[in-house]
C-alpha cells in the first residue's frame, strides 16, 4: 500500500484526540523519495537560529507527536522512533519538540528515553495547559493552567522527560479562566528553581503575548503556519519581530497535504482530525490543489522535494522562524532537514510569492471547536 492509499483510510483511535492535531507522517510520493534518497542519506544540517535572544537550536527541529501513535492509529516501533530522534541528533537537529497532551504523557516518556545519551547536548521543549489527569492521564474537559497545577504537570514532565530542567516550556493554550499574569508569575517560580530555562505561548492573543513579555521575556510562540495557513503573517509575525520573540511553526507541512501525499480522491477515516477540517472536505481540496502544483513546479525547478520547497520557504520568511515537521519514518526525517540546502534568491522568492498570493485557500484550518481556543486573550487580573 502506498502513502496516498494509507492517506485514505487513515484514522486517529479516539474521538478526543481531535484535540491535538497531529504534524504530518505523510511525505512525498514514492517516486520524489527514490529520486532525492541517495542525497538524503547523507543529508546533515549545520545551520542554528535563536529563539528570542538567547536559545540556539538546530534550524530545523523536530515534532515527536506522532511517536505514540499515527495517524492509522498503529503504534510505532519504540526502537525505530529511538532510532529517528537519535539519528536526527547525529545529523544536526538539537530542537525537539512535545507535550504533556500527546499521548498523553507517552509522547514525553519516548522522548525521554530517545534523547537521554545526548540530554546536554539538545533543547527539548513541552507545553502544559489542557485538563489531564496528573495520576492516570486522562484528558478531563477544557483547559487549566492554574498555577498549582503547572507545578504538578512540570514535576511529572520531569520525570518522564529523563531531565533536571525543561529548556522551553509553552503554554499550550491560553487558559480563559486563569490572568496571564499569574501564569507567567508560576513560570518565573519555576525558571527561579531551576526547573525551566525558557517559556513560551501557543497560538496566544496578541494582548497576552504582550502582558506576559512585560513580566518576564516570552522566548517562543508556537502557531500553525505554513504554505497552506499564513495567519500569523498578519499580527504574529509583527509582533514576533518588534519584541525579539522566536515563532516555531508547527504543522508546516499542512498535516501532510504539502508533501505531495493528497490528492482529489482523497478521503479521510472517521476520527481523523482532517475529515472534519473543512479545507479538506471533497468540496474544497480539488481547489486547493492548486497550491500544490504550485510546489510541484518549484520542485522541479530547485531539484526538490514539495516538502523541502515548503520548509524552505518558511526558513526564507525571517531568521528567527524554526518548522518542526514530525515524522515516525526515517526518510521522511531526512527529507525533512534536507531543506536547510534549498535556497531562493530574492527574484524567485519575489516571483514565489507573487504565485502564492494568486491562489486562494478554501475552508477552516480547524474544526471549530479546536479553532476556539486560538487567539484567546487572557482574563485581566484583578
């Protein structure tokens, strides 16, 4: 079976975990990976970027979401995932990136283990803000980011992470119950004891981003953006820029539709999170294909694959941007870093764009009960 085949009749094993979307573990058509594997086996990066001031890592990372379970709802072979985030490791990627929710808590636990012969030599980042059961890990409804319960959620982040100290530690949601104030006031508490080195926001309003920047200095913010959801170009983007802040994108390669994988005839499971986005439904991905000839026809000219075209792109928007494309497969992996060697100069990334901005994407980027949760402005404390 090929990908696109996997594509069609891929599922997630819960209904809740709609919740957390996952980065795509679909890359490019067989035929792209023959044509670009030789180069990619021996693909190494070398480029660092900063995030705000002062955190350096790899200029492409890594999302481990997946590695608890795909998209098929198969559980991935522990020692091939250990395999991965330790061959990303030897060929340069120092950013790795998961979350309490995955999983739950298992996603940590492999990344944990995965990286504990290099712990020193990497930044691992991990969010905290959906309602989880501390003791048995199950999701409860809603949101919280009340300061005892960060507390809780970072000593058994801790723990399960193999760690002393968790380099960048993200809200993953904007709690609309709890002041930013006091989240933040919990995160200097933690940075004090030594437990976080850096914070950061996913998917925040632009007033909390900020009210927390004014407390203490946000490192990162994480948004969805890609060739397929430009958001945060509006107000992000600026934002990021005026107060020295790092974005890392997550989804940059559009929960697998920018690798090429996804086609007209596409259809997708019950349960996963892409049968209920409405850019997908059967009314709107032939439009939206349109984009991906677009990077059909780049691939071509630049002698790559749609998702290092993608990933490039994103490297070419500003020096502070680091993707975090997730896998559970080796060659996408190295596909994936391989897009530090994809250059534009200035006319084709002016004629790129002028390209880009013809196409109009139809439909939701979420559904809409997860889309509610981004852009959320925290409560002003009393």
């Amino acid at each position: 079976m090929n990908r696109r085949n996997l594509l069609k009749t891929a599922g997630l094993a819960m209904a809740g975990s709609a919740l957390f979307p996952f980065d795509s573990f679909a890359q490019s058509t067989n035929s792209e990976s023959n044509l670009f594997e030789n180069n990619n086996a021996s693909q190494r990066i070398s480029g660092k970027r900063k995030l705000g001031n002062t955190l350096e890592v790899s200029i492409v990372g890594i999302g481990v979401q997946n590695m608890s379970r795909t998209y098929q709802t198969t559980i991935p072979s522990r020692p091939e995932m250990f395999n991965i985030i330790r061959t990303a490791f030897d060929k340069g990627v120092t950013f790795f990136d998961a979350a309490e929710a995955y999983g739950p808590h298992e996603v940590e636990r492999i990344l944990g283990e995965g990286i504990a012969p290099f712990r020193d030599k990497v930044v691992v980042a991990t969010k905290f803000g959906w309602n989880i059961d501390q003791e048995t890990g199950k999701r409860l409804p809603g949101l919280n980011s009340q300061p005892e319960h960060i507390k809780k959620v970072v000593d058994g982040m801790l723990k399960r992470l193999r760690t002393d100290r968790i380099d960048l530690l993200y809200q993953h949601r904007v709690d609309p119950n709890v002041p930013i104030e006091d989240v933040v006031g919990t995160i200097k508490d933690l940075i004090a004891a030594g437990k976080v080195l850096h914070y950061g926001l996913s998917e925040p309003g632009v007033q909390t981003v900020r009210r927390a920047h004014a407390i203490h200095p946000v490192t990162a913010i994480q948004n969805e953006y890609s060739l397929l959801w430009r958001g945060p170009e509006k107000e992000i983007i600026p934002l990021c820029e005026e107060l020295h802040i790092g974005l890392v994108p997550w989804s940059p390669l559009g929960v697998g539709f920018l690798t090429g994988a996804i086609d007209a005839n596409t259809r997708f499971a019950p349960g996963d999170i892409r049968a209920i986005e409405s850019r997908f439904s059967p009314e709107n991905l032939p439009h939206n294909l349109a984009l991906l000839d677009l990077l059909k026809n780049w691939s071509e000219k630049k002698q790559a694959t749609p998702a290092q075209i993608s990933l490039a792109w994103l490297l070419s928007q500003k020096p502070w941007i680091v993707p975090i494309p997730g896998t559970t497969q080796m060659p996408h992996m190295l596909e994936n870093i391989g897009a530090e060697k994809v250059k534009f100069t200035a006319a084709e990334l002016l004629e790129f764009n002028k390209q880009l901005d013809a196409i109009q994407i139809i439909g939701e980027r979420l559904p809409a009960g997860l889309l509610a949760f981004s852009g959320v402005e925290a409560p002003m404390k009393k």
